[in-house]
C-alpha cells in the first residue's frame, strides 16, 4: 500500500494520559489496555512509519491559568479542574515511547481543545507535504479522534481511523464508535493491514 500521501496523526499521546502517574491515565487505562493502542501504534511506527508522507503529533497544552479555556464544558472543564495537560509539567510532555522517532515526527504545536486542526498549523501542513488522506491514532477516540476526523473529512481529506492503534472512555465506546460512527464519515483500519500491505 502506497502510503506516500497519507499523513499519520499521533493525538494525546502524553503523560497525563498514558503514563501510570498521568492525571487521566485512569479514563483510558481499560480501553487503551484492551485495544493495545501504545504498543500497536509504536509497532507501526517502527515498521511502517517511513512508508507516510509525513508523521504528526498534535499535543494538547494550556498555560498555567487555562486562559484559554473561556467557559470550558465536559472534558475541557474537567481538565481545567484537575489542572492536566499544563505547558512545563510532566503530564503534558509527549510519552518517552515517542522518543526513538522523534526523528520521523514532526510537532504541530498550539492544540488547545478537542480538535487538532483547530488554533494550528495542521491544515496548512497536510497541504504543503502534499497529504490527501490521514490515518487517526491516539486518544479519545469519542472526542479528539472524532472531531479531528470529521474537520478532516470536512475539509476533503480522506479519513482512516486506526482501530487497535486508539482508545477511549470505555471498551464498549471505543467498539460504538469504530463500528457505527467513523464508517459515516471515514475507514476503520487495523494496523497490522498497513505493516502487511
């Protein structure tokens, strides 16, 4: 499979959610255990990786007042609360996993909600390298993955969600959205599809 205009999007993979001492490691910890979102996703980089067109991360960070947070709901509000993701701690840096491919990854910094085009350079990225389509891997898959998947569909891009290489709330949401609302927009895709292909 020619992977060569296809963009790889790494979303939320940072301490406060995949490190044991991470502030919301607990809201995805069943999911994320039983999808094997880390360690599939790191089998992709490592034998696929190089196949795409380009490899993105897009993490999340907020100053030390959540200034940018104006009358923050849900999730936002709860991360707001529980004083995660904040620019400078342990909880918003990229996971150490990541660091063996720092070389192939390329930072889009400046996320600050739930979908990773909005406040960044996401867009005008994907456009310079080229990319027609992105494959979606990380975490929530109920909100970051979603909302970035359909900005991205939305904006003519063709979409692939990576089934095992994400995860969510709950094993029961992570099965609804794979199999009843990214089908409506996207592709749900296993990893090992693209190592093998």
């Amino acid at each position: 499979m020619d992977l060569s205009s296809t963009a790889l999007i790494l979303i939320g993979f940072q301490n406060d959610y995949f490190s044991k001492r991470g502030i919301l490691h607990s809201v995805i910890e069943e999911s994320s255990r039983v999808s094997g979102v880390l360690e599939n996703t790191l089998e992709l980089l490592e034998q696929a990786g190089d196949r795409f067109g380009c490899v993105i991360s897009t993490p999340i960070h907020f100053t030390e007042s959540y200034e940018e947070l104006e009358n923050p709901v849900g999730i936002l509000q709860t991360i707001k609360d529980v004083q995660a993701f904040k620019a400078g701690t342990h909880g918003a840096e990229t996971i150490e996993e990541l660091a063996p491919f720092s070389d192939l990854i390329t930072e889009v910094a400046g996320k600050r909600g739930l979908d990773a085009f909005s406040n960044t350079a996401l867009e005008k990225l994907l456009r310079q390298e080229n990319i027609t389509q992105v494959m979606l891997a990380g975490t929530v898959t109920s909100i970051c993955i979603d909302s970035t998947g359909r900005h991205a569909a939305e904006l003519g891009f063709g979409v692939g969600v990576l089934e095992n290489c994400t995860s969510s709330r709950t094993v029961f949401e992570q099965e609804f959205y794979c199999e009843h609302v990214f089908p409506l927009y996207g592709r749900v895709i296993n990893s090992q599809q693209l190592i093998a292909a």
